[in-house]
C-alpha cells in the first residue's frame, strides 16, 4: 500500500471519529496504567498541549531527545514544522516553515554536535539539518541506484545513521528500496525493494542503527504491511524477519536493551482508527503492550496482537528519554499533541 491509498482509507475511517465514544480512559486519565510486567507507565494527555492558534499542528510524526534533554516534535504544519518541549512540556522554541511532507526525524551526534534529518514526503528529499533548523545538506532521489527514473517515485520516511556516519534512508512510500550514503552524501548501494521474500519489503516506513551488540551493529526496518521487523547488515544483507502478528509498526527505536515501536493500527479492529505502543526486549520478544493486548507466544511467536484501549489514535512514534518516559506523537488524529507516558 502506497501512502496515498493508505491516507485514502484512514481518511474514510477518521470520518466516523464523530459518531465512535470518547477515548475509553477515566476522568482522570493520570491514574490510567499502560503496559505489562516491567514496563508500565502513567497517561499524560495533556503534556504537549499548545495554543493551537499559536503553535498550530496537523500530524505529529516523529520525535527525538537531543544531547541537552530537550524532546523535539517534528509535524507537517509548515507554522512551525519542529516544535521544542523541554520534559515538563514547556515549549522552548519553534521554527520551520519549509517542510510541507515533514516525516522522518532522526538525531545524529556528530564530533559533539547534533544535527536532525527530516525526512519529507512531498519534497522527495531528506534534508540534514543544525537544531536551530539551519541547512547543511540535502539528499535528493537517488538516481544512481537506477530504480528511479523521477523524484516523485521518491517518497523517504525515515533515516539511519551508521557508526562510520554513513546514512540509510527508507523509501517507506515509493519504490521501498534503503538507500545507503557516505557522511558527504555520496551514494554508494540500495537493498531492499521488492526482490526476494528475505529481501522484500512493504512499506519499509522506519529504519534504525540497532546497537545493542557493539562489536556488531546492524539496522532494523519496518515491514509494515507484512507486519514484522526486518533486521539487515549494514551492507544489506538480509539477516532475520521479527514477526508482529497484526501489529503496523511504525519506525524502531532503541533504547538501553529494548525496541520500542508505535503500532499505527491493529489488524483486528480492521480500518478504525486504533493503535499501540510495543515494547521488545534484547531478545527481540514482546513484553509489553501499552494499550494493547497482553503478549502471548505461540510456537515461538506472538499471538495476533490488537488494541484493547482507545487510548491511541494512529500512534505513529515514540521517544525514549534519557528518565526511560514515553512520547507518543499521533497521526491523522484530530491534531492531537503528544502524550507522555510516565514510568513507574
């Protein structure tokens, strides 16, 4: 499924949020528990809550922590394409008015310094930026690979940062090839794409470095529409297939041991808006559902998992800070701001 069918269904499905019951959480949505075992936390719904004459937003795609604790918001409302929150969910700054498709936000530490890629949808680029939003690069499609013959085929959705500086980049809503890059720019290979059943993927929508083994990392990309992970050398060799029955996962993301990925919708509630938190541990095994079903292993996978709380609509990511609370940014969802999740 291409981004506009998808935009097309969950456009008909979001039609019926007049009609559906509030979100199932109690008067005082602080005192709802998310999750299993371990990793449960407390709802705040009104974390990221702005003026929204002031600091508009449309869909909250991504978000990130940067080396100074601030939780950067990236949205495709070009007002203020990135809004920054300190933790309490005091906005700091805003700014950004170039980026009508703003995606994929990824944070890159370089020599002491952070920079941000921006995937965007409707440019067909990924633009390398300064915290403050200043521009120092910018990727267009990747002719060379020979899988393109225009950039709107070229719709990038996400960025991975290798340990050497080399950039990967998933055209999660065109042509689903990873495209790999050298810290200048320069290409140098694609995987992925719609080749072999290993290699394959549909709607490649995330991808990170997964450096949990630090003599060996590799990345990990979404397979959304086949409802798995898929992990890759970083010279693009397919190496494993995580499966998440039901599960549209959105990107990946580590931290500390674990995966955490927002699950945009579940395949049990079929095209109503619906969604979840997931939480893996180093083994790659389900142990927590925020909002979701309990995780349950059958011959050594996860049973079909399914919302079971209208706590989300359209999750679309989540961020890990450095006190191992939650963000969630949410799309197509009435231009919801983002939740925190607090851990106990």
């Amino acid at each position: 499924m291409n981004r506009r069918d998808f935009v097309q269904k969950s456009a008909m499905a979001t039609l019926g949020l007049s009609t559906m019951p509030q979100l199932l959480i109690p008067d005082r949505p602080q005192d709802l528990v998310l999750g299993h075992g371990t990793h449960q936390y407390k709802l705040d719904v009104n974390w990221g809550k702005l003026d929204p004459a002031r600091y508009p937003v449309k869909d909250c795609h991504e978000m990130v922590e940067d080396s100074q604790g601030r939780i950067l918001l990236l949205t495709n409302h070009t007002r203020n394409n990135v809004l920054i929150y300190d933790k309490s969910g005091k906005l700091l700054e805003s700014w950004g008015t170039e980026y009508p498709g703003a995606h994929g936000l990824t944070l890159s530490k370089e020599n002491g310094e952070d920079f941000l890629f921006i995937s965007d949808n409707d440019r067909h680029q990924v633009i390398k930026t300064t915290l403050d939003g200043k521009v120092v690069m910018t990727l267009d499609y990747p002719k060379e690979s020979g899988h393109y013959k225009k950039p709107e085929e070229y719709i990038p959705t996400e960025v991975a940062i290798a340990p050497n500086g080399d950039i990967y980049v998933a055209d999660g809503y065109g042509l689903q090839w990873i495209s790999q890059y050298s810290h200048k720019g320069e290409f140098i290979r694609s995987f992925g794409g719609r080749g072999t059943e290993e290699q394959h993927l549909q709607n490649a929508h995330g991808i990170c470095l997964d450096s949990r083994k630090p003599d060996n990392p590799t990345l990990i990309a979404s397979a959304r529409e086949q409802n798995a992970f898929k992990r890759y050398s970083l010279t693009g060799e397919h190496l494993e297939t995580i499966p998440l029955p039901g599960a549209y996962v959105c990107r990946p993301v580590i931290h500390g041991d674990h995966l955490y990925a927002a699950v945009l919708k579940s395949r049990a509630y079929g095209d109503d808006p619906s969604g979840f938190v997931t939480i893996l541990d180093a083994n790659n095994k389900v142990v927590s559902n925020l909002a979701g079903s309990s995780p349950i292993y059958s011959v050594g996978r996860p049973d079909e998992m399914y919302q079971t709380l209208k706590v989300f609509l359209y999750p679309h990511d989540v961020c890990v800070d450095s006190d191992e609370n939650l963000y969630v940014a949410q799309w197509n969802s009435g231009h919801v701001y983002p939740y925190k999740l607090n851990r106990i």
